[in-house]
C-alpha cells in the first residue's frame, strides 16, 4: 500500500516519522514543565523507539521503567496526577490496555467527577495499534472505541507526525486524561505527511478535525491510517468525477463535530473509514450523529468502513482481508452515491 | 512500653491491657492527654457519626446503602493520627471513617450522604466515593482494591517532587488478593515509595472468611514478597495501632520505603448496613457479644481511666461535645437543598474542557 505523501516527496531532510514527533512532543514539554513525568516499559533501553536520551536529560527519578504491572501502572498514573504530577505512561502495545480496564475506568476516568471536581488528572497514555503485520489475536487490536463509551477521557488518533507532535504536546499540557492511540502503520516510518514545524510551541488543539481534501460530492472521514485510506480513495475517485472531501478528526473525544456535519450538509452523503471492529466502532458514533443531525440534507446512505467483527488472524494469507482498504472505501463511496 | 506489633492467634480475644497502673510513654504528660483526647475524639466521630447514619437509614432518610466502621474505629483512628493532614490517604466502600479520622468536616460528609449540593463531592460521589482533598483524603473507592495503585501514586509524586508527604493506603482482608495490590506494593517497594499500606482484617470479605480466601494466616507475611516490613496489631487497641503505623509513616519519610500494617479487627455490623444475606455465616450471638467483649472505644475508655489519663467527666465532656458536632452535621445535611439537575453534567472534564460545549 502506498499512501500519497510517499508519492509526493518532500524535502527528506525535514519528513520525521511518528517516532521522532513523540521523541520530540515529549522532550518539549518535559523541558518545560518540571512536573511531566515519563513511565513506561523498556524506555531506559528506548525497545519502541519513543524515549530516546529521556532518561539522560532527564533522570531516573523522572523517567521510570515501569514493572510488567498496566493496571498498577494506570492507577499509579492517576494517584501521581491527583497529587501534583503529569505522568505519560507509555502502554506500548494497545492490546494491553485491557489488563488495566479498571484504573483506566473507576479511577482515571471517574475521580474528577465522583469527588466533585476535586481531582485534577493530566495523564496521558501512548499506545500503538500495531495491526497488519502478523502480531495476530493479542497485540493487533484498536480499542479506542471502548473508551469513548467512557466519560471522563479524551482520546487522539493522529495519523501525520506533525500531528502527533502537536496533539501529543496539547494532551500532556491539559489537564484531562488523554489516551494516545498511535497507529503503527505509520509510527515508525519517514515520508508521511508534511514537514515538521520547528517551533516548540506547535501545537494541534483537541477537538479540532482537519479536512485533508476539500469536496463536494461526499465526504469521507477516516480515522487514523482510514485518514491515508480515504485519500487515496478520494484521487481514485476524482478520475471518475467524483469529488470527495476528505476529513481526519485527528480527536475522537472531544469530536469535532461542527466541522463533520457540516460538511456532511453540504455534500449530503457520508462514509466513514475506522480500522477499528465494526460493532460500537467510532464509524458507528459518527454515523449515527451524522445521520441524528444531518438527515433532511442526507441523499444515500451512510456507510461504515471498517475491520470486520472478527478476531486478527496470525497467516498472512488471512489477515489484510478484515481490514479497511482502498478498495472498501471506493466501494463504499459508490454505494453512498448510488 | 507498650507491644505495638502482635500476632494474634485468637480473634476472640482483645489483645489490650487495660490493668497497667501507669500510662505508656505516649499517653504520659499533657501531650499523652492530649493525644489520648484526640484518638478517642475522632474514634466518637466515626461511631456517632455513623450511628446517625443508622437512624437515618431507618427513617428512610439515606438515598443508598451504606457501609458501617462500626468496630473498626481504633484501626482507622489510629492510623489516620499517626499521619499529617497533609499527607496523603485512600480508603474503599467501607468508607466513612477514613476521611473522618484524616480530619474531614462531618457536616460536609453528612450532606454528601444525603446526595445534597453541599456535600464534600457536591453530592456526586456518595457514601462509598467521600473524598476531601483539603486534608489529603483523595477518595474512597466503591470498587475493591481499586484505589491501592491511586495512593502509590500518590506516594511516588511526593517522591518525585520531594514533599516528604506519606500516603497511607487502606484496605480490607478482600482486597488482600486483588492483583493491583500486588503490583502496587511491587512497584512501591522496588522505588522505595513513601507508602504506608494498612489492611484492616475484619476476618470477612462479605460473607467469605480470611481462612477462606488468603493462602497466608496473616495479611501482613505479604509484605516479605515486597522487600517490606509488614506487622500485625490489634485493631481494637488505638494506641498499638497508632504506634505501629507511626513507626511505618516515620520510615516512609525518612525515605526508607513503604511498609505493611495489618490490623486484625472486628465488623460489629453487616457487610452493608440492612443487608440480608439469605444464609447465616457467622454466629449472630458472638457478633453480638462483641459489643461487650472488644469495643475499641469502651476498651480505651476504660484504659484511660484506669491509667488515669482522662477522667469520666473529661471523656463523658468530649462524647457530649462530638454528639453535638453529629446533632449538627445532621442538621445540616438535611436542611441543605438538592445539586440543581444540570450538576449532573459538570465536573466530568477539566473547566472549559467539556466536550459537549464542543458539540453544541
């Protein structure tokens, strides 16, 4: 799969991948506030890349390896930031969040509003989806749907690195928990998306979506690497005369619904491209809002694309299947016009 | 001087030593008094707090169940004393006399209990979720064990950023087998962590018996796996308790690490208060005499006078004087009005953080 900015090209010298933008996001903000703390497993030996030189600039006191403990470590995290800390903990692997459901639900999510507005909670958790690349049933999921139905947390699945640098340096500055979702189909490579911005104060406001293509004939929202999937949809579609806008969220909560809606009146038809399982999907949310508000401009019907609501098989002969693709979406497209 | 570190082998029999003549070194002098004072101060709190917590559950005043200390005072009390209302304290469903010992205002937990706008959560937490930030109470948790992890962190920032704040952890012989609190005492004797761990062993987790559900005859032998010392007391005697919780707070901040207390102690009242559980688990009679046999508040009430630390009209002045404080705090709580119906949506994130302001 190529995606467009591969086509593009821009001066090398400027493309930094996912990682280098988290290196850089976190770096920043450690640097400027002595209370943002980094924990984490294997960052001493920097094993995900994500932590290179934090433990040098900044000590160990400041930057921990975590023991194989997630819910130990998400509640650590949030008693850390109810007593004065910002603590990023970096999940790694977004299949592990479910070890740790409890914290990330009774505690992180609910103290604030339990205890009346008493609690204030700057956590922020990394974790990549690191699906389509045979790591099958335990490490391949996409669970940031799940934490939407959760009150209380704010969620960003960025999918360019000047994205990542500038959200990821917004979620360590508010003081909600902010749940990063990384998608690793593009965490770790150069040449995706635009030059990185050198000011240290680039940052991308939670809750603001970005329309990556402007349109008119439908739009199409996609959500991490379905971000890269609907543009690429979108150029193939332009060759038959379909003009497609296309629109990342960038954040799934807060979401930046004005910006989807209304495109949706406009263009009157919609497609949502979401790498996570179908059921309950962020597609699903979106959908249904877009259909709740936007049905009297509606002209066909709002189509999900989406993993399918199956497990990740390990064979290589299995796995592409289940996912979004190119394909899905211009199929999809096509149905929503028809 | 006074053993601040028993096993107990007999849950049946209270462990105190209320003939001695003289006063242990803590409660000699007026600083002894004083002390003395306040444990048995804040132990009145918890019981007559929570006794009108009773009649307002039988006059149907209360919007939910509520889960009593009753029995368990001296371990909560003598914990909490043997901290700073500065540090740092969780607590879990059986959840009144934490924030009370540490130091809260009844009137404010009273109201909370009743669900009212004035309540210490603004109504929005509840009996099994009291918290006051302003004397390091950072919450009670509804769910088991769950907030075991909160107060390492707790311990971990005060590390970090070199406060010298201990946080104290409650929790019950159940939460012995929750797996966080595995990985919180890991974590925190691996950092050193200025965390005291304190379980208060009522010998049941709801119906389930200790003997039942813990591969060890004491909580506190879980501490060897985590390179901390652990020490079982008797929950009913304050002082023992008190003292065996300074010395682990005094460790904690000196930098020396966390350390488990276990105080062995006695549910005088139902898992929940009013709760039926269709079949006997325990001998009602027994439970009964436990009012007589080892109430922590007659036992040091005795003891102080006959250690004549305090006299009866000193003590019987200071339950008038708390009585008082419960009278209010009742009155308080039931004039107090209801949260206006839009509180229902606030505090879920940050100020000017609430997503729905986006989806307007």
């Amino acid at each position: 799969m190529s995606a467009p900015a591969a086509r593009r090209k821009p001066a090398r010298a400027q493309q930094l991948g996912f990682l280098q933008a988290i290196n850089r996001a976190q770096h920043e903000e450690m640097t400027r506030d002595g209370s943002v703390v980094l924990m984490g497993q294997d960052l001493r030996a920097n094993v995900f890349g994500a932590a290179a030189g934090a433990l040098e600039a900044f000590g160990p006191s400041r930057v921990r390896d975590l023991p194989l403990a997630e819910a130990g470590s998400i509640g650590v995290a949030a008693g850390a930031a109810m007593a004065g800390l910002r603590p990023i903990v970096d999940l790694t692997v977004a299949s592990f969040v479910f070890g740790a459901m409890d914290q990330f639900v009774s505690q992180l999510a609910k103290a604030r509003y339990m205890f009346g507005g008493q609690a204030t909670l700057p956590v922020v958790v990394r974790a990549a989806l690191y699906y389509q690349g045979g790591t099958a049933g335990h490490h391949a999921d996409r669970p940031y749907p799940m934490f939407m139905n959760v009150p209380g947390l704010k969620i960003i699945v960025p999918s360019t690195a000047p994205d990542l640098l500038g959200l990821l340096k917004s979620a360590i500055r508010d003081d909600n928990p902010v749940l990063c979702f990384e998608d690793a189909n593009l965490w770790g490579r150069k040449g995706r998306g635009p030059a990185m911005p050198e000011d240290v104060e680039h940052l991308v406001p939670l809750g603001s979506a970005a329309v990556r293509r402007p349109g008119s004939d439908v739009t199409i929202v996609g959500i991490g690497l379905g971000s890269w999937l609907a543009q690429q949809a979108a150029e193939e579609l332009a060759a038959d005369g379909v003009d497609a806008e296309v629109i990342d969220p960038r954040t799934l909560v807060p979401m930046d619904w004005p910006t989807i809606l209304a495109s949706v009146r406009r263009t009157g038809r919609c497609v949502v491209v979401d790498p996570a399982n179908r059921t309950c999907s962020a597609a699903s949310e979106i959908a249904a809002r877009v259909v709740e508000d936007c049905f009297d401009a509606l002209r066909g019907p709002v189509v999900r694309v989406t993993t399918d609501d199956t497990h990740v098989p390990f064979s290589p002969a299995l796995e592409k299947q289940i996912y979004p693709t190119q394909a899905k979406v211009v199929a999809a497209v096509r149905r929503a016009l028809a | 001087m006074l053993t601040t570190a028993t096993h107990l082998d007999d849950r049946g029999q209270a462990m105190t030593d209320g003939t001695a003549a003289d006063p242990p070194p803590e409660l000699d002098g007026p600083d002894g008094a004083a002390l003395a004072r306040e444990l048995m101060r804040r132990m009145q709190r918890v019981r007559l707090f929570e006794e009108a917590t009773i009649a307002l559950f039988h006059a149907g005043e209360l919007p939910a169940m509520v889960h009593l200390s009753i029995g368990q005072e001296a371990a909560v009390v003598g914990a909490c004393l043997a901290t700073r209302t500065s540090d740092y304290m969780t607590g879990n469903h059986r959840s009144h006399g934490h924030p009370i010992a540490k130091g809260a205002r009844l009137d404010a937990l009273m109201a909370e209990l009743l669900g009212k706008a004035t309540g210490v959560c603004g109504g929005k937490g509840g009996s099994m979720h009291l918290a006051d930030f302003s004397v390091g109470s950072l919450g009670e948790s509804g769910i088991v064990g769950s907030a075991i992890p909160v107060a390492t962190g707790a311990g971990l920032a005060a590390q970090v950023r070199g406060t010298g704040q201990v946080a104290l952890c409650f929790f019950g012989d159940g939460a012995a087998s929750e797996g966080v609190l595995h990985e919180s005492m890991n974590m925190a004797g691996l950092w050193d962590l200025p965390v005291v761990y304190f379980c208060e062993n009522n010998g049941f987790a709801v119906s389930v018996t200790t003997e039942e559900s813990l591969s060890v005859p004491d909580v506190a032998m879980r501490a060897a796996g985590y390179g901390m010392p652990g020490v079982t007391v008797d929950g009913q005697d304050v002082l023992a308790v008190y003292c065996a919780t300074r010395e682990a707070v005094e460790r904690a901040r000196r930098g020396e690490g966390p350390s488990l207390v276990e105080a062995k102690t006695y549910r005088f009242h139902e898992h929940a208060y009013g709760l039926v559980l269709p079949r006997p688990y325990r001998d009602q009679a027994v439970v009964d005499s436990w009012f007589d046999t080892v109430d922590p508040i007659t036992l040091f009430h005795d003891r102080l006078l006959a250690e004549r630390v305090l006299t009866a009209g000193e003590l019987q002045a200071l339950r008038d004087e708390v009585g008082a404080e419960v009278e209010a705090a009742v009155e308080f709580a039931r004039r107090s009005p209801y949260p206006p119906p839009e509180a229902a949506w606030t505090d879920v994130y940050a100020p000017g953080h609430d997503p729905q302001e986006v989806s307007a």
